[in-house]
C-alpha cells in the first residue's frame, strides 16, 4: 500500500513539473510573439500614438485629457499567429478589450469593444534621434580608421594602390566624405 501512494506522489510530482515546463515554454514563445509589434505606433484617425515594448505601450502622443504622455495605454498579449487580444485606454480613461492583427502590410488592425476599429500605422522601431547619432558615430569611426589608414600608406610605396586595397576601389568617396 505504501508503494502505491508514494508512486502516486512521484506522478504529480512530475506532472505538475511537466506543466510548469509547458507554461513556461509557451510564456516564453508569445513573449517573443509580441516582441515583433515593438516600436512607435499611431493612429492618424484617433490622433494618438504610443511605443510598445514587449507588449505594454506607453503614450507618445494623445487625444484625450484622460490619458497624458508617458502613461501606460495599452497592454497587448499573443493569442496565435498574428493575432493578439488586449486591453486598451479609450478616450474616456478606463480600459476596454481590444483584438489586434498584424496585417501584411505591416499595419495593426484594431477591432475594440464599443463597436470600434482602426488601424495602427509603425512609425518606427526605434527613435530617429537614437538611429542620426548612430550613423554619426559610425561616419566618425570610419574617417578615424581612414586617417590612419592614409597615415599609413603615406609611408608605403604607392598611396593609391595602398588605399585601394585597404578601402577598395571607391576609397576617394570615402576621402572626400572625411573632410
């Protein structure tokens, strides 16, 4: 009799750890489900916007005085495929269910309570401000690793041949960009 009960035990042992592994596996799929709506959204009919990082968005822009930027607005989570359900902030403040598809296009269709629907358009997945600097740190590295490579081949035999070789064929682009 004891071996039955302690068989019994080691069964729900393992399968509440087997359910536990399962919850976790698919907690850990729609997580990244919902990673690909991350960015900055808004919609040109209702006149609002916000950013969405892992399924929570945060206002950028409103049209209410119930909600101002950098409030919380949206919370979406992955139901299969490209389509996500969730609440929302409506104009009034209070939050409402909300199904949301990721369309072909890119753009979110929004189907909410109170019979409404609109569309979502990406503005961008990241901040333009964050994306300039970016590219200008990228141009200042490149035309320091190009000022040592004409250093360089100053010293070598041929300077031409010398940045052909290091910056290939169109290396003057490059030299005119760094003055």
């Amino acid at each position: 009799m004891s071996f039955y009960y302690a068989t019994c035990d080691r069964s729900k042992v393992l399968r509440n750890m087997l359910f536990a592994v399962c919850m976790l596996f698919f907690i850990g799929a729609a997580t990244a489900q919902v990673s690909q709506l991350d960015g900055e959204w808004y919609s040109t009919q209702w006149k609002y916007g916000y950013r969405l990082k892992n399924g929570v968005g945060i206002a950028t822009s409103t049209n209410s005085p119930n909600f101002k930027v950098g409030d919380e607005i949206i919370r979406i989570y992955h139901i299969e495929g490209n389509n996500f359900e969730g609440e929302q902030v409506y104009r009034d403040g209070r939050f409402y269910r909300i199904y949301l598809t990721l369309e072909p296009d890119g753009r979110l269709f929004i189907m909410g309570e109170r019979n409404v629907s609109w569309h979502m358009e990406r503005l961008r997945r990241s901040s333009p401000e964050r994306s300039d600097r970016a590219r200008e740190g990228v141009a200042k590295a490149k035309c320091l690793l190009f000022a040592a490579a004409r250093q360089s081949c100053a010293s070598a035999g041929s300077y031409s041949q010398c940045m052909a070789i290091r910056w290939g064929e169109d290396w003057m682009a490059q030299e005119r960009l760094c003055q």
